[in-house]
C-alpha cells in the first residue's frame, strides 16, 4: 500500500507533542510494510533534520516555509475574505499544491493521509478542473486529526475579554465550518480521543453515518526508549514543567502555574525547584522568574531532557485551554515521574486520580496536592508504578497504532470492490 503523508512540520527532533505523534505513526507504518510517501513543509532551522525523514521514509518532498508577524497579519486578513480559518489560511502554498500535484498525477497513491488541519486542503484542493478533480478521488483519504481546533478556540473564548473574546469566536465559527467540510469530504477521521470524536460529532445534528467514519485512535509512545526510572540523582523537591511555550494554551496554563499555584508551593516547601522548559518563553515569564530566582529557571528550548527528567520528582502539566491528548503525559509516565495536571490536561487518557495521576483544576488544590505528592514518597511510588503499567498496556504505539492499518486496508478494500 503507498501512502502518501501530508505534515505540517518535519517531524524530528521528538521535542513536541505533535512530532512525537507524526514520527511513531510514520515509523508503524513503515514497520507494517506500507510504502509511505512524506511531503512537509520545512522551515530554515528544520532543514538539518530532513536527512532523519528521508532514511524513515520510501521517498520525501520538502516545501520551504517562511513565518513572520507581517505575513500572518496578511494571512489574517486574507481570511476575513476567503472565509477560512487562519489557520488554514497561513498555510495556504502554491508551491505545496504544485508539489502535490505532480506527485498525484504522475503516480498511484492508495492513501492520502493529512496530518492535521492545515494539510487537508492539499488532498482537495480547490480549483480543479473535472479530469484533476476525478484523479485526486482514485486514492482513499484520511484527515488524522490531532485536536478537534475549533473545540480549542471555543474553549480559548470562553476564558477571554474583548477583543480576543471576538477574535476566538470568529476563528471557532470558520473553524467549525471547515472541519465538518473536512469530515464530510474525507473518507475517515482519525480522532485521538473520545473527546474530540464528539466535538467533531457535535458539528452534525443526529450524527447519521458520520460517527462510522470517525475512530478514535489514541497517540502511542514507543515506551521501550525511554530509561528506567533511577532513584539515584533526584532532587526531593524539584518539579519539571514543560511545553511549546510559543503555543498560546501551553504558555497560558504554565503562566497559571506560575503565578497563582508555584508560590503556594513555596509558602510550605520553601527549598523547591521549578524548572521550566520550552521553546520561545514569553517575555513577562522571565519577569516572573526574577521573582524567585533561587526557586525557579527558564531554561528555553533544551536538546537533551533527560537530565531535567533525572532530577525531578514531579512534573506539572497544567493545562486550562486545549483539545487532543498531552503526549508529554505519556512520556512521564514512561519516564516513571509522577504527574499533576488539571480534568482538561487529563483528557484523552484513561487515568485515575490518585491512582496513576493527580487531578486538581483549582489553584489551592493544585498546590495542596503537588505539596502532598512531593513529601510522600509511598505515594509518589505507588503513581509511578501504576502509571508505568498503565502506559505500558495501553498506550504503547504496537498498541493503539494497530487500529490505524485495520482503516486503512479496509479503505483499499472498497476500492478493490469496485
């Protein structure tokens, strides 16, 4: 079977929740014999990972892709008109539509598979006569559908003042439009939680046949490449938070944290550590750091996590606005480093609080129950190790990833039908 995948981002370094993804579900599939064609757009500092791609994947196409705040502006407006999402609107290239093209016309493809929303409009894109249109329709197609985005703005509006309040609600609205678009039009959905397959539901009164053409296909983790938990070198009192910090809902829920949880932690542990990790920190977070420079560092975007990993007792992954699932979740439960998020960060993953996950949305608590799991080793133990079976029975990519080859042989199988 060839496939033909659509992404975003190149998919290497693993230091992002979306390229963990991308990257296990390239190398399953290749594990599972498929041929698997890979078009992406990549940006300058990408390009010293491309060769990564190119020795995983049959055969790779790379669109070069240039951000800044102008050119987002003009896609801004653009999308006022076009009637788009800017999101879809950003990345919006004639060079990628031509790289598709060629591809598509010059070759068989038995599956198009799109990795999150901006990649759709590739698979058909608009004006095409009626002999392209009947040849991008030969091969199946497949929307893998990272968050259900406009679940996210919704929730982003609800905790916003104008005039972000209004732009939120404006992208969700496109956003809605667009995605039932997606779904009537796509073959299959892949959704990675059961959250996000009603979100998606929502956008159909009744549901119909709709729901037949949506799975859940959690995201999985290659748990055997992490290392084993080593209780040699931990720091009794650290706590690791990490994430793009240039991803608004990321750097919102660590500002929380930050600001309204951390120095709670402080008045009763006053010998803590807070390590926070990840790309592009925001400039009023340095502010923040100044505040407590014996108890906090802002490290930005790291190479290497394991050492930040050995050295933490618990990891907080505060999310308040936000769809989809926490890879990083995942990944500290490989790591054996008990977790505290809140009921949103938590979706997705079929935990238990107090079992293999601490669970607290209001700011005190939160505190009460990182202060709690910092001080008692029996309990920090006892979530490492359920966690560890949890993840490992669960989520493992061997595991979840399975159900992604059964959709996509039974996509070709109705085109052998016909």
């Amino acid at each position: 079977m060839r496939i033909l995948f659509l992404s975003q981002i190149v998919p290497w370094p693993l230091d992002a929740g979306p390229k963990i993804k991308s990257w296990n579900v390239l190398q399953y599939l290749k594990e599972a014999g498929h041929e698997v064609w890979f078009v992406s757009f990549i940006r300058a500092e990408e390009e010293k990972h491309r060769e990564k791609v190119e020795q995983l994947c049959d055969r790779s196409w790379f669109v070069p892709l240039k951000r800044s705040r102008i050119s987002d502006a003009i896609y801004f407006l653009k999308s006022r008109f076009s009637g788009r999402p800017f999101l879809v609107e950003r990345d919006r290239s004639v060079k990628m539509r031509r790289v598709v093209k060629s591809i598509v016309s010059k070759n068989k493809i038995d599956i198009y598979h799109a990795d999150q929303i901006t990649m759709t409009q590739y698979v058909f894109p608009e004006e095409l006569n009626e002999e392209e249109n009947t040849l991008y329709k030969n091969a199946k197609s497949v929307f893998d559908a990272h968050n259900a985005t406009w679940k996210i703005l919704d929730r982003a509006a609800s905790e916003s003042k104008f005039p972000a309040l209004w732009l939120y609600q404006d992208e969700a609205i496109r956003l809605k439009k667009y995605e039932r678009h997606i779904i009537e039009s796509f073959d299959h959905t892949f959704t990675v939680s059961d959250a996000d397959k009603e979100a998606f539901l929502e956008l159909f009164p009744g549901h119909g046949e709709v729901s037949e053409k949506i799975s859940v296909v959690p995201i999985g983790i290659n748990t055997s490449q992490y290392p084993n938990y080593v209780d040699n070198g931990k720091e009794e009192f650290h706590i690791l938070t990490l994430g793009s910090l240039n991803y608004p809902p990321n750097a919102e829920g660590i500002r929380w944290f930050m600001k309204d949880v951390y120095p709670k932690i402080l008045s009763k542990i006053p010998q803590a550590f807070l390590w926070v990790i990840g790309k592009n920190p925001p400039p009023d977070f340095y502010e923040i750091e100044k505040q407590y420079s014996e108890n906090m560092k802002i490290t930005g975007y790291v190479d290497d996590l394991n050492p930040y990993f050995s050295k933490s007792s618990l990891a907080v992954i505060p999310v308040r606005v936000g769809g989809g699932m926490r890879v990083r979740i995942l990944e500290c439960f490989a790591r054996q480093i008990p977790v505290i998020t809140t009921s949103i960060g938590a979706e997705g993953i079929d935990v238990n609080n107090l079992i293999d996950i601490l669970i607290e949305d209001d700011e005190t608590m939160f505190a009460e129950r990182s202060e709690q799991v910092l001080r008692d080793q029996d309990l920090q133990e006892q979530i490492i190790k359920n966690a560890k079976i949890l993840v490992e029975r669960k989520y493992d990519w061997s595991v979840v990833l399975k159900n992604v080859s059964s959709v996509f042989d039974a996509l070709v199988d109705q085109v052998d039908q016909q």
